[in-house]
C-alpha cells in the first residue's frame, strides 16, 4: 500500500512538473489541471517539496495580486523507485564518469584534485553523490583509486554546453561565430541535433544549410571552437521537416576520430604499408570500416604488414599518418599519397640543420647579384 502511495504521488508531482514548464499559473489554476484536482494544501506541499528540492529552477511571482509559478530550465525527473543502496563499482563508476566529464585544470589538466569539478556534467555528478550522502566516500576514492587525465583536452568555455544541450533539449536553433581548422571565420544559422563526445573533446552534430549538398546537410562543429553563440527562436533556411537519426550516425559510422561525413562521395579507401616498428601502435585498433590486415605480402619488406580500410574522415587521418614518419608508408587513395609528399618536404625545410640555412644564404646572395 505505501508502495502504490508513493508512485501516486510521484505522478503527481511528474503532472505538477510538466504544468509549470508549460507557463505560469496560480495555486488554483494548477489544481484544476492537475489529474485528480487534489486539495491546494498538497498542491502547497507538492510545490514547496519542489523547491527544496530544484531551487531557483521553480519560480514564484507576484502579478495581478495572485501568487504564480513556474519552472525554468529542463524538466526534472522524479523517481518512482526510492534508491537507497549503491555497489563499490557503481560508485566508483560515478567517480570515473565526473573526472571523465570535468573540463581541464589549465594548471593541471592531467589530474582530478578531487576539488568541484569544472563543466556542467561533471557538476550534475557532482550533486548527485553529494545527494546521495557519498560526498566523503568519493572523497577517498579520488585520487587513489580512480582518476581521468584531460590532458590535451581542447575544452570549450562553461557556459557553452548547456546553451547547446538546452537547444537540443528544446528543438531551438543556434547562432554563432565558427572558426575551422583552416582559422576560417563565419557565421552559421543551424539546427543543433546531437552532442557528441570525441577523443575527449565535444562536438555538436548539426543541420546546416550547404550550397554543396543543396539545401543542407549534417555538418559537425567542435565546441571549442564556437563563439558569440545564442539560440534563435527562427530556424534555418529551408530545414528539413525531418532530419533522420541515421544522418547522424552514418558520419560517426565511418568517420576518423573527430572527423566524418554521410556524403558518399566523401568516402576512402586507405591502403597503408606498416613497419614492424608501427605494427605495436596500429595493431588492435579499428580504424575504419572493412578493416583488413595482410602479412607476408610478397612486395614489402620482411616484416612489414599491409592495412587497409574505409572512412570519411580522410583530412584527419592523414594527420595521424603524417605523425607516423618513415615507419608507414601510404599507397592509396592517390591524393593520401600527394599531400604526404608534400608535407614531408614542407617538414624536411622546415627542419634543416641552422648550419645549412648559415651556408646557404652567402650563396643565395651571390647567385642573385648581378
């Protein structure tokens, strides 16, 4: 019986909680809307329970002579089931995903100090534990037993990711100045569609208009990258009516690292020769889709394997083979193979020795003189 009390006034409360997102209203309003039109003494109860329990995010204003209410910000959740024990490694999951979550400490991005986190996830966490009274518990667990370096970590400004998330949340649109990896500035009108966390660093999946792929597509933005931003109640030019999941996970499907594309066209089929030197860092890994190692291969060198896979994420990931030097070599698309071999004589010009370039200018100068 107190079970089936309990979930009553839990749906109450979910009602409740969905009547003030909706406007604002006075106690007797919300008791004429509420399933049951309970009396407005509960309805008091319900409402002051709320605001213990969600803070400012439950509004009370005075108009007209009339007390009204409302909530602000994302909808809460009330639970239905009381939680009223957590295993050693649910709690130490708990401690893994808030360093996971938590922006980097520029003084020591490699270390969880076990001080509030920095990020708005890693805060939700953060209140969580402290709710659930394991706030000295944790306490020990970090950093001694579990921690998350973010070191490298390219984070965005704070109050970035609940803008975003809020737009998701409530299908608005966003304005913002962004700059791409070619330090190109623009400004984009786009309907946000995902959060997505990649190589520890967040990036916002997105519709956008494309004169390209007219009238838009799926693009992808790095969150660190975004700045001026604010959501619109206008959207996009020519947004589709509806934009499938799978746009979204055929970019992650075959994208390399942070980087994809559903665009057919877009697709590569990469070909590597691997040195036993490179064979320990590749080895294990995935890499793209149609993955496929061959050994012994009769025109490489002893030792030397043969990898091969597809992706959209060909800029990225010549990057990551460029980093490899002399102990991969590329043979496919053509295009790999061009743009390594001109970096790494951009590379070998940029790194000669102080000695030739002292040498070399007496004879520049001579052969220019007249």
């Amino acid at each position: 019986m107190a079970k089936a009390s309990q979930e009553h006034v839990a749906r109450r409360r979910r009602s409740l909680i969905e009547i003030l997102a909706s406007g604002e209203w006075t106690y007797e309003e919300i008791r004429a809307k509420v399933p049951g039109r309970p009396c407005l003494r509960t309805i008091s109860d319900d409402l002051t329970w709320l605001r213990r329990h969600f803070g400012d995010q439950v509004q009370r204003k005075r108009r007209d002579g009339y007390a009204r209410w409302h909530l602000t910000g994302s909808l809460p959740h009330i639970l239905t089931t009381t939680l009223d024990i957590l295993t050693t490694d649910e709690v130490i999951a708990l401690v893994a995903a808030r360093s996971l979550l938590r922006l980097p400490d520029s003084a020591a991005p490699q270390l969880d100090r076990g001080k509030p986190p920095a990020g708005p996830l890693a805060q939700a966490i953060d209140r969580l534990v402290t709710r659930c009274g394991l706030a000295s518990e944790i306490a020990h667990l970090v950093p001694d037993v579990i921690m998350a370096s973010r070191h490298g970590v390219a984070s965005e400004s704070p109050e970035l990711f609940p803008q975003v998330l809020e737009a998701i949340l409530r299908q608005q649109a966003l304005r913002f100045t962004y700059e791409n990896n070619r330090n190109e500035r623009k400004a984009v009108h786009v309907q946000p569609q995902r959060l997505v966390v990649i190589n520890g660093s967040w990036h916002c999946f997105a519709w956008a208009a494309d004169k390209r792929t007219p009238p838009g597509r799926i693009k992808q933005y790095h969150l660190s990258r975004i700045t001026d931003l604010s959501l619109t109640s206008g959207k996009p030019q020519d947004l589709p009516v509806h934009i499938p999941r799978s746009a979204i996970d055929e970019c992650l499907a075959e994208s390399f690292g942070a980087t994809g594309s559903h665009v057919t066209a877009d697709r590569r089929r990469i070909v590597l020769a691997v040195s036993p030197e490179a064979w320990p860092h590749l080895r294990d890994r995935s890499w793209g889709s149609r993955q496929e190692w061959a050994e012994n291969q009769a025109d490489l060198p002893p030792g030397w394997r043969r990898l091969a896979f597809t992706t959209t994420g060909l800029q990225e990931a010549r990057h990551r083979i460029l980093a490899l030097g002399r102990t991969v070599r590329a043979e496919q698309p053509p295009e790999l193979v061009a743009w390594l071999h001109a970096e790494a004589q951009a590379v070998l010009e940029a790194h000669r020795p102080p000695s030739a370039i002292v040498t070399a200018i007496p004879r520049v100068m001579s052969e220019t003189q007249p």
